[in-house]
C-alpha cells in the first residue's frame, strides 16, 4: 500500500468533495481542498443522476438526504416538434429493480450543500479563493504554490478542478485543450405556481424534438414544485474567433433573444404540453447560456504524485447524462487501489488508468451519439427523427426490452465490484 498520509485536493465541485469524504473515510488520508471561487458556487441548473452514481452517493452518506430533496423521476416521455405525443417509457425499471436506486434530477446546489454538510461532518478542510499556480514534485511530496504565495505540501495531489483543470494545464498534461462541441444549452428554473395548473402535474422527464434542437422540461424537486428546463442546440464558434470575449458577446446574444428563438422553434408546438411550454418560455425571466466542451480522448490522467479525476481527466459532453456518477466511480476506485498492500502509487494511477478508461470512452462516444441528435435538421430528417423516435418507444414497450434491461446494463455497474 503506498504510504499516502495527505491529499491535497484540487477543485470543491463534486469529484473534489466526494475524493475528500472517501479518502478520509476508508483510507484514513487527511485531505485539504482547495477551492478556486471564494464560496461555494456551481454551474447553476439541475442535474440527471442514475443509479450507478445513486448508489455512490449513498455509500458516501448523501442519497437519503438528496432523496427528500430532488425529482425522482421514472418516466421519459418525447413528443414531437407538433406537440403530438411519441411516447412514454421507463427507461431505468430494470436498473432500478436491480439496484435499488433510479434517476434523480437535482439542483446542483442542492447535490452540493449535502456533500459540504458530509465535508464538514469529517472536519475536512475547505480554503475558498485558492488559485493554484505551480505544482513540484521530490522525492517524497508533492507542493502546490497559490497565488497569494501560501504553499501546501502533501503525499499526494487530486485534480478535480473541472474542465479547465489548472492540475492539468500547469502540470501533468498542459497539451490537453478542451475543444467546444458545437453544441450549447439555455437553461433556468421556473415555479409550477407561476404558470398554467396542467405545470404541477409534470412529473416525468418531457422533451420535445424540434429541427432546431430539444426543448425539456422536467421537475427538480421532490414536491414538484420546481421545473428545469433547458433548450440543448446548436451554436457555432463565433465568426470573429474562438475567443472568451467572443463567446461572452454570444452569450449575451442567446440570452437576451432566448424568448424570441425558442417561441418561434416552438411556433408549431400545439396540445397541453406545447402550449405549456411556450407558457413557460414566456414567463422565464432569465437564462443562464453554456456552450458545451469536452477534452479529447486518450490524454494522460497522472504524473508522478498527482492524479486528474472527474471532469479534470474526461470531461464529455453531457448528454449521456453520466459526469457526476463518472466522477463519484473515480473516486472510488482510486480509494479501493490505495487500499492494496502491494501497489505502489505508480501502480495505482496504472490501474486506475487501466479500468477506467475503457468505461469511460463508452460514455465519451454515447454522448458524441446522443448530442448529434440535438443538431439542426431538415423536414425530412425531422421526419425520420420523430418516426425512429416513436418506433424505438413502441418496440420497447410492446416487447418489454426495457424491462428486461435493455440499455441498462451501464446502470447496474458496481466499481466496488471490479476485479482490481
Ligand atoms: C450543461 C451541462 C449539463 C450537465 N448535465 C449533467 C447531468 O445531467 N448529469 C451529470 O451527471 N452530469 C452532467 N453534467 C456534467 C457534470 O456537470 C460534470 O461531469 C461534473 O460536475 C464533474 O464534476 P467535477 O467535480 O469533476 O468538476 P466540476 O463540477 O467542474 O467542479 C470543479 C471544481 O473545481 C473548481 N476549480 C476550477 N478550477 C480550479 C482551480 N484552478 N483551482 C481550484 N479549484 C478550481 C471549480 O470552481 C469547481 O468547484 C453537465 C454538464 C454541463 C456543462
């Protein structure tokens, strides 16, 4: 077992939290994290999590009180860009049957609030307004340099600073850029109580596929009271350059014509569900705007005593649903590693390397499949679409695939089960 005492733990974003909890917990290292942000903060908006990342987050102490908190959703309904009902389908019965656990959509503060009360329960230590600068590694430890000029020196270092993951970028693999994937998402809250009384009664995940992207609409809350919604389409690079200026110019251009974009995509969206949608569109205030990136493929994950997890190491495309629960598998199994008498730490980051990679990629290319479906369409691609959309619903339902696990597999997986 490597002789790991201390972790510094880059980045308070789940990967982090979730590292610091674990690591203390079942392998007894005392971990310090440092958080660049001055106080907790997050994305904004509401995330999906199934079961292979619920019943993580239950063994690091979080579910039961997420659970009162967050949308237990079962359903998945898609209708058209007419507003016509393709179908409806449970498409997490047989992971949850076998695991106990389905799919919680939940507000990312909320996720977050119960993994710092689970930080501070183990007295784990959190320094806000950290930026790390530079990273050094001897013999035997490994320092991280901030940019106020405070040092920390510790056994072991954790990336888990996102996408952008400074651990990455000053030190163990600079040459990793993240590249933008053409797609990006408005998204916002709003209260069932503001809109029409058909709103309190959504409680399954809907989503509309129009030529122009996919509108859903889904609650966030266990009372329902609260709906996420989000409009995931396309945006190309600004004409002027891939620039951080450029993309704010942009994001003030979505953000201030979200209405007027989306009702006119929603123009031919008709029946109860259309004209709720168009309702909530038009009583939102406000959006937040993301364009979405992800990192290349096969990049390194570790250097001598530092390790990337979570976003920092795979960041992909968020529409296989799977970021959050990639991280929390992450961070089990580094944990399960240290725990091998025999592995050095070499050994360690070689087989962590070894067992999640694999898995990883098969996420990275589901999402690369799943976001190509969010691309602008003709009629007759629309068409075809919709009609693939309704037949694969059909046959599932008619055949209970789904019931008998179909697509699910992935959901069931245990990384407390792997052979190490
Ligand atoms: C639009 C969108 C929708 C998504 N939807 C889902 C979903 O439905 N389900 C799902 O599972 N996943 C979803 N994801 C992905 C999910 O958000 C990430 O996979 C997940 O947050 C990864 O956690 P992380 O801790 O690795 O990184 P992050 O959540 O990015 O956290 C990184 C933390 O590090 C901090 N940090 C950054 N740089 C530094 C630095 N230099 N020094 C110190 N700290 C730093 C950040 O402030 C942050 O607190 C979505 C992502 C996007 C963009």
């Amino acid at each position: 077992m490597p002789d790991i005492r201390k972790a510094l733990v880059i980045g308070a974003g789940p990967a982090g939290l979730a590292a610091a909890i674990q690591l203390k917990r079942k392998n007894g290292i005392s971990c310090t994290v440092y958080e660049i942000h001055q106080e907790p903060t997050t994305l904004g908006g509401a995330i999906g999590i199934p079961s292979n990342g619920l019943r993580l987050l239950d063994r690091l102490g979080v579910y039961e009180p997420l659970f009162g908190l967050a949308a237990n959703t079962v359903n998945t309904v898609a209708y058209s860009s007419k507003g016509i009902e393709l179908g409806e389908i449970d498409l997490w019965y047989w992971a949850r049957e076998k695991t106990g656990y389905g799919f919680m959509r939940v507000m990312r503060t909320d996720l977050q609030n119960m993994m710092l009360d689970a930080v501070l329960k183990e007295g784990i230590q959190i320094h806000y307004g950290k930026k790390m600068v530079s990273v050094e590694e001897n013999d035997s430890e490994v320092i991280a340099t901030f940019s106020d000029g405070t040092k920390d020196t510790a056994d072991l270092l954790l990336g888990c600073d996102g996408i952008h993951s400074s651990v990455r970028t000053l030190y163990v693999d600079p040459q990793a850029e993240p590249e933008y994937s053409g797609l990006s998402a408005v998204f916002s809250f709003i209260h069932t109580s503001d809109i029409l009384p058909t709103a309190s009664t959504i409680r399954d995940m809907c989503g509309i596929l129009t030529p122009d992207g996919v509108v859903g609409l889904m609650p966030c809350t266990a009372s329902g009271d609260t709906l996420f919604w989000l409009f995931s389409y396309e945006v190309p690079v600004p004409a002027v350059d891939n620039t951080q200026d450029a993309w704010e110019e942009r994001r003030k251009a979505e953000v201030e014509g979200f209405k007027i974009t989306l009702l006119r995509i929603l123009h031919d969206a008709q029946g109860e569900f259309g004209t709720l949608l168009k309702q909530v569109v038009r009583t939102t205030e406000t959006v937040q705007f993301y364009p979405v990136s992800r990192l290349p493929l096969g990049r390194k994950w570790s250097k001598g005593r530092c390790l990337l997890l979570g976003d920092a190491a795979h960041a992909m495309q968020p529409h296989a649903g799977q970021g959050t629960s990639l991280a929390m598998e992450d961070v089990f199994l580094l944990s399960r590693l240290l725990q091998v008498h025999s592995y050095t730490l070499s050994d360690v980051f070689g087989k962590f390397d070894e067992i999640r990679r694999p898995r990883v990629e098969k996420f990275y290319k589901l999402a690369l499949i799943n976001g190509e479906r969010r691309k602008r369409t003709g009629p007759w691609a629309q068409w075809f679409k919709e009609l693939a959309f309704w037949a694969a619903i059909w046959v599932l339902r008619s055949t209970n695939l789904h019931k008998w696990g179909f697509g699910q597999g992935d959901l069931v997986y245990d990384v407390d089960d792997v052979v190490i």
